[in-house]
C-alpha cells in the first residue's frame, strides 16, 4: 500500500512539473496559471462561507441523483432477475441511455425540468445502466447450490437475501458505483454549466469562463474533482465495511 501511494504521488508531481513548465514557458496566466496560483485561489475560496454552500449544492443536487439511481437500479434488477419479460421490456430503455451522449440529454431535460432539477436528473441517468446491469449480473451470477440448499432447509427469504444474495452480489454493485460516482459527478457539473442552476459548482465555472477567471475555473475544477474523490472514497469503504459484516454473518 505504502508503495503505491509512493507512485501515485510520483506521477501526480511528473505531471505538476509539466504543468508548471507549461505555464512559465506559456507567460500567460490569463491563458494557464500556474499550479501553486490555482491551488492558491482555492484555499481562498476555500476560507469563504460561500464556497461551502455552493459545494453542498451541487453535491446534494448530484449525490441524491446518484443514490436514487442506486436504489432504482437495484428495484429494477430483482424482478428483472426472476422474469424474462420485465429484462426484455427495459432493454432498450438502458440501451438508449447508455448510447446518447450526455449533452442530448441535458438539452431534451431542460425543455420540461428547470435548471435546478436538472443536475439531479442528469446524475439519475447517467448511474442508472451500470447499476442495474451489475446487480442483475451478479443476481444471475449468485450460486444456485447455495439456494437449493436455502430451499431445501426452508431458510427464510429475509435470511437468504442478508446470508446469500446481499454478500454476493455486493462485489458487483462496487465495480458499478466506482465507475458512476466520477461518472455522475462530470455529468452533473456538466448539466449545471448549461442548465446554470443558481448557487453551484457549475455555474461558478461558467462565470469564471465568461469573465476570463482562469485561476477561478482551475480552482473550481479541482474542487469539483476533490469532491468527486472523497465522496467516492467514504461510499466505497462503507460498502467495504458491509460486505465485511455480511461475510462475517
């Protein structure tokens, strides 16, 4: 562990070097700041009331898009699981989702929803496939022996989930949030740039953009990025931590 923490934070100071090398060679901080400027403004940021209101915005609007879409991939996979018919019927619905790029739906969404829903909406999206496709994977992948015994014992359902579907099927709904979580997240701050929801992450990257705040658009880059990071570490370890107890069970 402790040698791969080396080398992450290797690669990340390679590439800090060549950014910085850019940006003294470019002479333009206008055009490319620098990364100490950049980190500079965030911590300024970082000290005002404002900034902290405008990151609990956008991660509430982005983080309830991204659990509703948890708990529905999961409602839909179990029937989807047992019957033919309901795997068929949303078919195309998550083909489609997965195949139209981001921005058409962003642009479709804000004709009916206004642009503070829109976030949260984008996010549902974006999670929604890889959920459901992972948990109805690993429903289909959950060991039949196991159940035939459960059946054979008359283990009661409420058992069989917690003992056998829950601690089996978790490894894959992981895989599935680790990859929607950075998903989700580019997917909201995206909506937000063009939805322009008052008060957010989004909006204030426009704005940097439009007045040519270039220190402003790095600093709120990285918060969105550092957000997305933390979120998508304590979500993961406490689902580590319940497929330990359920392991344990």
């Amino acid at each position: 562990m402790a040698r791969k923490r080396v080398v992450r934070f290797w690669a990340a100071a390679v590439w800090l070097l060549i950014w910085q090398g850019a940006s003294m060679a470019l002479s333009q901080p206008l055009l490319l700041p620098s990364p100490l400027a950049a980190l500079r403004r965030l911590g300024e940021l970082a000290l005002t009331i404002a900034f902290w209101q405008t990151v609990a915005r956008s991660a509430g609007h982005i983080l309830g898009g991204f659990l509703l879409a948890c708990c529905a991939g999961v409602l839909l996979a179990v029937p989807a699981s047992r019957f033919r018919w309901v795997r068929e019927l949303l078919a195309p619905p998550v083909a489609v989702i997965k195949a139209v790029p981001v921005v058409s739906f962003i642009i479709l969404a804000l004709v009916w929803l206004n642009a503070r829903s829109l976030s949260v909406f984008i996010a549902f999206l974006i999670v929604l496939p890889p959920v459901y496709l992972n948990v109805l994977e690993g429903i289909g992948r959950t060991d039949r022996s196991l159940l035939e015994m459960a059946r054979v014992f008359r283990v009661p359902l409420r058992r069989q989930v917690r003992q056998i579907y829950v601690p089996q099927v978790l490894p894959y709904f992981r895989a599935a949030v680790s990859l929607a979580l950075g998903l989700c997240w580019k997917a909201g701050a995206a909506a937000e740039v063009i939805g322009l929801p008052a008060g957010t992450m989004g909006e204030r990257v426009y704005m940097a953009k439009v007045y040519f705040m270039t220190e402003d658009l790095f600093a709120w880059t990285a918060a969105i990025v550092a957000v997305s990071a933390v979120f998508e570490r304590l979500f993961l370890r406490g689902l580590d931590a319940l497929a330990g107890k359920a392991g344990g069970a």
